[in-house]
C-alpha cells in the first residue's frame, strides 16, 4: 500500500519518488506531521510536493483495493480476513492524512480508480492473496524508504517514517503467514 502492481522494490521506489526525479520535500513530511509551521518556514515549492504526495496516495488507494479484493475473493480464512481489513483500515488512514496534506497545500487530491489491473484470476487459495498482499507491501516498504532519507531536518523524516514502518510490519506478518521468515534480513531495501 502497495504500492503499484509492480514485482521489483526498485520500480516502486522510483514511482514514489517520481519519474522526473521529484523528491518529498520538508514542506510536504512537515504537513504530513501536523506541523504547518515548519512547513511554512522551508518555503518548498507546493506544486512537487502535490504531485510526489499525490503519487503516494494513488499507491495508499491501490492497497485498499487490493485488500478489498482480497476480502471479497472469499479466499481469506476469517481470523486472516480480519488481519487483511485491519491492514486495509491502516492504508485508509494512510490515504486521508495523504489526501489532507494535499489539500492544506492547495492541491486536489487525487481519486481511486475505476479499476485496478490486479492477478485476480491467479488468485485461487487464502497463500496466493497473502503473497499478493505481501508484495504490494514489500513495494511499500521500499517506496518510504528511499523517501525517509531524503530530508534534512530529522524531526520531519519521523511522518514518513511511522508509514514506513506501519507498512514493514504487515509485510513482515504477511510472510509468516505464508510461512516464510518474517524478517528474512538484518536490513531492508
């Protein structure tokens, strides 16, 4: 939340992070953080804040429905359904602090799609959905990321952060689920 149907960590990071290079401003992890005040004294540019901020709400609204689809395969034992609604309630509070912060820098937040080009068809037992899930996370994880150590000040890394480290610990849960270690290395890229 997932970022992007996408099979490599890598190409989510640069899609999060923008195909022009664009970079999370101070601004843009201030207002994340409720604090306007920092915001207004870094003086970033409003419009690439929007454009990254909305890049990553596209990816926090993919993950709701990914989850949904997920939930409504009827695939999902009830115990593991409820784990897959809790992960999807944090990508809606993921989605509106998102689409908040858009609209605090002038911007129109973007909408969910119609549609999403998700594997539904691969999607035949309660493992294929976990590891489904698990890989839209591990997207995310990789996206944050790579958008954490961007800022100078510290104090306004620690928004992008507590996402990122929302969206480790599903992936993280996802994979034991499936049987693998959850934390398979000492570091994540």
């Amino acid at each position: 939340m997932s970022f992007l149907h996408i099979a490599h960590p890598q190409e989510a990071r640069r899609l999060f992070l923008g195909q022009s290079g664009l970079m999370l401003s101070g601004a843009a992890v201030a207002l994340l953080a409720g604090r306007e005040a920092l915001a207004a004294k870094t003086g970033d540019g409003k419009a690439q804040d929007t454009q990254i901020l909305n890049t990553a709400l596209s990816a926090e609204l993919e993950a709701i429905a990914a989850y949904q689809l997920g939930a409504e395969s009827k695939l999902l034992q009830h115990s593991v359904l409820d784990l897959a609604l809790t992960f999807q309630g944090h990508h809606k509070a993921h989605a509106e602090l998102l689409a908040k912060t858009v609209e605090k820098l002038g911007g129109k937040p973007v909408v969910p799609k119609t549609a999403y080009n998700f594997p539904a068809n691969q999607l035949k037992s309660q493992e294929d959905v976990l590891r489904f899930a698990a890989r839209l996370e591990q997207g995310a994880v990789s996206a944050y990321l790579g958008a954490v150590p961007l800022f100078g000040n510290r104090e306004l890394s620690k928004a992008a952060a507590s996402i990122l480290g929302d969206e480790a610990m599903h992936w993280a849960v996802l994979r034991q689920a499936v049987g693998e270690a959850p934390v398979p290395t000492a570091f994540v890229s």
